[in-house]
C-alpha cells in the first residue's frame, strides 16, 4: 500500500514489513516490546510527516477531533485523554 | 443524522482476521483506498494504540459532487487499539476532507465470537451526518447506501486477504520442508563423505 508522499513508499514497505511480522509473531504472542521495528519507523515517520505537512493535514487537530463512542463501544475516558495530551511522533 | 449498523461473522480465528486488518489494504474489491500511513504508535498496558491517515478515492453520485464538490483525494483519520490479551481490535475512522459540514464516522470491531472462538465476530457502525448545504438528508441516504455498499465489499476484501496470507503460510511452509529436506540431502552427503574419509583413514592406517 502506497503512502501519502511517493517518497517515502520504499521506507513505508520496510517498515510495514517489520512491523507484520512483528505483530503476528510477537505482538499476538504476547510479547510487548516493540523496538525491533523503531528505527525503521523513526525514518518512516521522518518522511511521513513531511509529507502530511505538504498536503496540509495537521495531525494534532485530528486528535481533539475525533468520534467519542458508539452504540457497542464506550472508550474508556483515560485513552482518550493519554491520546490528546500525547504529542506526534516525528 | 443516518446510523447504520451491521454484524459479520468470518470463519477464521481472530489472529488471523486481525493480522489481515492490518494488510487489508490493497485489496481488488475494494480499490477505493489508495494509501495508508502510520503516524503514531505506541503500545500501552499491553494495547497496541496506532494512528493511521487513509487516502481514498471517493465516488459520489453526480449531483453530490455538483453541491460539495469532491477533491481528487479524500483523507481519513483511523485511530486503532489491539489487545492481544483481551483479543479485541477496534477501528474508529472519521473523514478529514469537508471538515464541518459532512461527516461520516464509522467504527469496527473485531472479537472472538462469543459462541465459536474458532470463528469471528466483526461488529460494525457508521453514522453519516450532513448539515448546512442543500439536499442534507438526500444525501446522507445516498451516502448511507454507499457505505452498507462499500462494507459489504470490505469484507470480501477482507476475505481475500486472509486467503493470501494463509497462501504464503502454506508457501513458506512448503519453503522450509524443501529447505530441510535439501539440508538432510546436505547432512547426507556429508555423512557419506566423513564415512568414505574415516574409512580410508582406516585404511591408511591398517
């Protein structure tokens, strides 16, 4: 799958390949630590993050903006306010 | 205000369907979708928190375009928790592009079904909500149809997905049983060979 800045494809595929094979075979097994995949997600997210600054999205305001619950999930009060207080990654 | 709600069970265990979620996308059935990319994640208290932003192509019907006017790109914020433990996935996604006036909030969840843990249990939620612009509740049907449509192609994308990685397990599998079987070849020949050396050496020495 493509990423939102074509320069950033080749980073976002290693990093997406780690970060699989990590989730189905740590992850899901109960294995919490996830510095395997960081690096590759640091210059990812280097990349990434430029890119969304040059399509003007603004990913702090996404995180005041977001959908409060439904029918058949409440999410807990704590995650949302972890979420909010959290600055973006770059 | 439209709500739409529906419930789908796949007949794969959550593992599965989870590991797919994460890989549903490209998929034929649903080409919408044309990137994704990670911008947060972390994990707390053992939940895998991640934070997505989804690029799509958006189809509208003509005279929806004509009062809203649909960009080449629409983007869509996805805010995602797993938990491993607890074996539960959830998916909030709400759109970016149109800002105030058109909203569509839409939410997924994925568990082990209470009664086949074998199987899944994916539970999912939509609420489409258009103000201030002309034709509103037209067009929240409109958009409500287009959603009941899209889920319906998601999970077939969903499906198609699974099937390919249960494809590559198999492929993978078959990989390490010629790779072992080539290795036995390997510690074969070796062990012919060591026993054709000592029995010279044998010979060399009687």
């Amino acid at each position: 799958m493509n990423s939102i800045g074509e320069n950033c494809n080749d980073l976002k595929s290693r990093y997406d390949a780690c970060f699989n094979a990590w989730f189905s075979e740590k992850f899901l097994k109960g294995h919490t630590d996830d510095s395997v995949c960081k690096p590759l997600f640091l210059s990812y997210q280097k990349c990434v993050q430029e890119a969304l600054t040059l399509h003007k999205i603004d990913v702090i305001d996404l995180k005041t903006n977001h959908i409060n619950g439904t029918e058949f999930d409440k999410p807990t009060k704590s995650n949302e306010d972890n979420s909010s207080k959290k600055e973006a990654e770059s | 205000m439209k709500i739409w709600t529906s419930e789908h069970i796949f007949n794969h265990p959550w593992e599965t369907v989870v590991q797919a979620a994460w890989r549903k996308y490209p998929n034929p059935m649903n080409t919408a979708v044309i990137g994704t990319d990670v911008v947060e994640r972390d994990i707390k208290d053992g939940v895998l928190h991640s934070h997505r932003i989804v690029s799509s192509q958006w189809h509208f019907p003509k005279w929806v375009e004509k009062i809203i006017g649909v960009p080449k790109v629409v983007y869509a914020s996805e805010r995602s928790t797993v938990d491993a433990e607890g074996r539960q996935m959830t998916l909030k996604t709400t759109n970016v592009t149109f800002g105030t006036f058109l909203s569509v909030d839409e939410v997924l969840q994925y568990a082990p079904h209470p009664k086949d843990p074998a199987k899944t249990l994916l539970k999912q939620q939509a609420t489409v909500s258009v103000e201030g612009v002309p034709l509103c509740r037209y067009m929240e049907d409109a958009l409500t149809k287009n959603i009941s449509f899209n889920a319906n192609r998601g999970r077939q994308g969903l499906e198609w997905v699974i099937n390919k990685i249960n494809t590559e397990v198999k492929e993978i599998d078959h990989l390490l049983s010629q790779t072992k079987k080539s290795l036995d070849g390997i510690t074969d020949t070796a062990r012919k060979s060591m026993d054709e050396l000592s029995a010279s050496t044998q010979k060399i020495h009687f």
